[in-house]
C-alpha cells in the first residue's frame, strides 16, 4: 500500500499533467516558450507579496502571472525585440521575488519549495485549487478551442471568420496564469516550462492532427508523473526534476523513432 | 448589375466611402471609395507599399478604419485566401482537419472541395509537406466551403509560376461560375488577373483609377503607377465570360 502523501502528490501530479497538455501546446504552437517561463518567473514576486500581505499564495501568484503576461503582452511590439523583454521581465521577475522574499522578517519561506515544487506536500486544500483550477482552464479551452486554433494559424482567417484573435490570445494568456498558479506546488517555478513544453514537443512526432497531439501530450505528462513520482519514491530523487526527467525520455524516445522512420 | 442563373442580381456586399486608414502617423489608405457587388470580380492592383493588403484587413475587419464608412453586408460570408499562411512545424495539421477548421464537412464534402479546388488526393497530407501550389490550392478549397458569398484573396498566387497562376486563375473564375459568388482579389499580376475581372481598381495609397479592365488598361494614371513597358505583354488572355455574351465558349487570344 502506497503511503497518504504519495497518493496526494500522484492525484496532484495527474491534475497538473491534464492541464498542461492543452496549453503546452498551444505554448509550442506559438512559440511561446519563453513567455510562459517570464509568467513563471513573475510568481515568485507573487508569492513573496503574498506572504508578506498574508493573501492565499494561489491568489498572490495568479495576481503576479497575470500581471506579468498582461505587461509584456502589451510592450511587446513597442521598440524590444520579444526575447529581450521578455528576458528582462521573467529575471526581474525572479530577483525581485527573491529581494523582497529577504526582508520577510518572521516568516521562513522555503524557497527550495517554490523554485523547484513540494510535490510530497501537497495537502488536500492543494488538490482542491490544483483540480478546481484545471477543470477550470480545461472547460475554457474547450469552449474556445476552434477560434483559439484558427487564431495560432493565422490572424487575418481568424478575422475573416468572424474571430477576434485578440480576445482569444487574451483567454490562452489568463489560462496560461492559471497553469502556472496550480503547476507551482508539484514542480515549482523553474520547472514549470519543462512540463509544458516537454510533453508537448514529445507528443509532436506522433500526431496527425493538433486534437491527437494534445490527447498524446496528456498520455505522457500522466505516464510522467507516475513514473516520476514512483521513481522519486524509491531513489530518494526529488520529484519534480523526475517527472521532468522521465517525460524527457519520452521525448527522446519519440523523437529518435520519429528520425528512424523518417530515414528509412 | 450581373446576370447569373437567369436571375438580376444587384447585392452591394461591400461598400466604402472615403475610407482611411492610419498606422500611426503613416496614411496608408487615403479616401477610398469602392463596391463590390454580389458576383462581381473586382481586382486591386498597385505597387509594393500601395496600401493593397491593409485594404484586404480593413475589409476583413483586422484594422479599423480612422475615417470613412465600411459598410460590409450583414453575416456576410467571406471564403477568405491569405497571402502566405505559414503552418509551424510544430502544429500538425492534415489537409482534412485543416479543411473542418471553420465547419464541420464530412469525407465526401472534403474530397468534393479538393476536386473543386483542383487538388484531389491530398486529404491525409500533412499541411506541411505540400508544395506551394498544392498548399494554395487546400487553401481556395477551404475559402469555398460553406457557400462564400464573396472569395477575398491577397496575393494567391505568390508561390506559384506564371503557367501556375494562369491555371489558378482559371480555377477562379470557373468557380465564381459555378457557385455564383464574387471575387475580390489583390494581385501584381497585371496581365494574367485583368482579362478575368469585371472591375480593376488601381491602387497607392488612394485609388488612381478604377473600371473596366480594357479601360483601365489605356488610362495614363495606370501607365504611370506601372509604366508603359508592360504594354506588350499586357492580358495575355482575353477571356469571354458567359454571363456578358451569348456564346458558351472560353477562349484565350492574344491581344496587343
């Protein structure tokens, strides 16, 4: 019989998988790899402020990504080029966490936790926001999910068929907050990116059509995170780098087998 | 006012009134009035820079006019061909999904649109490995579904050659034909596009000329947007539509 903490942390680890196969996607299909680690950065300033006001760290975080995702939505364009602002905002984002976390007097804030995740110590409250957060993100990408592809294809199409792909970049960029605001517990901040854009990138090789890519991303972000988790269990190997670690394989699997047939 | 099916049909589906349009302080698109009737094949040519593709986004609502009247016919149905499309390798795409983007059309509805478009047996392809003319082909066949009132095209032909695009735009018109709905297209091509429209509306910045093609051909703001060296390889093929003459016949000749 598996021990509480593990069955808590592998119903959490499932959660997150579901949510970042959509959205990991999405963050390939439109290169945003970069924007969604600037969003992830940023919540650590979120949680620094919210230990400091005494908000719910889910709150001070989704306030911290959203606000982020807004800010360099909205420069973007103005004078930087994307990579440099966005390279600005996601370290700022970081080292100003990082500063005000220190003049926390009387709380001790574990950073480890939040840079690399607590997984191990997710409590039933956390499932709660983890699953009420993906169900969330999950219903809306669903309802929004043919003008959000039209959009990734092309702008003026999105236009001509009656789509605002503004207001749909708008919805992926508030689902994307809500991602990195549930994802921090089971894999911190600095890993956040990983399990978005791994999965996705692994289930690229062996998909027809962006519907099957996001059922195979979903398949190995949850294959992931058992495995990863199991695997942490008995190696004594923290637990967000294993999942990281073990969807990597995939990718690398996929990926070579992918180039194999191609050759032949 | 067109003759189609046996029926007069005079439906305005676009109309502007001193449209103009501004990025920043840059005037793109200056005073530009023109309609586009149901049926109709309306060509927009003009030089690089001449405002033709910001036109295209006002019309399809991707930029908001600073001035003017846009007045666009209510639901208006537009089969809507983009200049480029470009498809990240990353995103896997079949030429049958990529057809059900906007509706919902079942196998036969899919292989009838590629034989219309004139690109039958690609439906399992992956978007990313046809070629340029193959590519533009999937997307006139998309642009068709759905009973377009009105075909907007920017630059169609861009990736194919001059035998290429004739083909392409042979394949309009034999549609417009079929399915009764009009044309509004931007092209460089001058003398492969003319010979096909009904109207050619000379573009850069405002509208210097505008009318029938064979008139527009002599006017002096048209040889002066595009030079007179053209004369000689001007309407490579003069075309008989069916709808203007009695005489069922499509022919192609030569004209001076």
């Amino acid at each position: 019989m598996l021990p509480d903490f593990l069955i808590r942390a592998t119903i959490a680890g499932l959660g997150v998988a579901i949510i970042a196969a959509p959205l990991g996607c999405f963050v390939v299909w439109r290169r945003m790899a970069y924007f969604g680690e600037a969003t992830a950065h940023a919540a650590l300033l979120g949680i620094a402020l919210s230990l400091a006001i005494e908000m719910p760290i889910f709150t001070g975080t989704l306030l911290a990504a959203l606000l982020m995702a807004f800010t360099v939505s909205q420069l973007s364009g103005r004078g930087l080029a994307s990579d440099t602002l966005l390279g600005v905002s996601a370290h700022a984002g970081l080292a100003l966490g990082l500063v005000v976390a220190s003049f926390l007097s009387g709380v001790r804030i574990d950073l480890m936790a939040y840079l690399f995740g607590d997984i191990l110590a997710v409590s039933i409250n956390d499932l709660y926001t983890i699953w009420i957060g993906a169900i969330f993100v999950l219903l809306l990408v669903y309802w929004r999910w043919s003008p959000m592809l039209v959009s990734t294809l092309n702008e003026e199409l999105a236009y001509s068929n009656g789509i605002n792909p503004k207001r749909e970049k708008l919805i992926l960029t508030v689902a994307l907050a809500i991602t990195v605001a549930v994802s921090i517990k089971v894999v911190g901040l600095l890993l956040i990116s990983a399990l978005l854009i791994i999965p996705a990138a692994a289930a690229r090789n062996i998909s027809s059509t962006p519907e099957f890519m996001v059922i195979g991303t979903a398949v190995v972000g949850i294959v992931s995170a058992i495995t990863g988790l199991q695997f942490s269990y008995f190696f004594n190997t923290p637990p967000g780098p294993s999942i990281v670690c073990v969807s990597l394989t995939f990718f690398l699997i996929l990926s070579t087998k992918k180039l194999w047939t191609i050759g032949h | 006012m067109q003759h189609l099916f046996g029926t007069v049909i005079n439906v305005t589906l676009i109309a502007t009134k001193d449209l103009t349009v501004k990025y920043g302080q840059n005037i793109v698109l200056k005073n530009i009035s023109l309609e586009v009737q149901a049926g109709e094949i309306v060509t927009i040519v003009g030089p690089n820079g001449s405002g033709k593709t910001s036109l295209v986004k006002t019309i399809i609502g991707a930029l908001t006019p600073d001035s003017g009247s846009l007045h666009i016919k209510k639901n208006l149905r537009i089969g809507y061909v983009p200049q480029r499309l470009n498809i990240d390798h990353t995103l896997p795409m079949t030429v049958q999904r990529f057809l059900n983007l906007t509706q919902v059309l079942d196998n036969q509805q899919c292989l009838d649109a590629l034989d219309v478009a004139g690109a039958p047996g690609l439906l399992n392809a992956q978007m990313s490995n046809l070629s340029g003319g193959q590519f533009q082909k999937v997307l006139l066949a998309r642009a068709l579904q759905g009973e377009p009132e009105i075909l907007i095209m920017d630059e169609a032909t861009q990736s194919l050659d001059q035998a290429g695009s004739a083909d392409f735009y042979k394949q309009i018109e034999t549609v417009r034909d079929k399915k009764g709905c009009a044309v509004l297209m931007i092209s460089h091509e001058l003398h492969v596009v003319m010979s096909a429209s009904d109207k050619v509306i000379c573009l850069n910045g405002h509208i210097c000329c505008s009318g029938a093609p064979e008139a527009v051909a002599i006017m002096p703001e048209y040889h002066n947007l595009f030079g007179t060296g053209t004369d000689g390889t001007l309407a490579l093929y003069r075309h008989n539509h069916d709808h203007r003459h009695d005489e069922h016949v499509h022919s192609a000749e030569e004209t001076p």
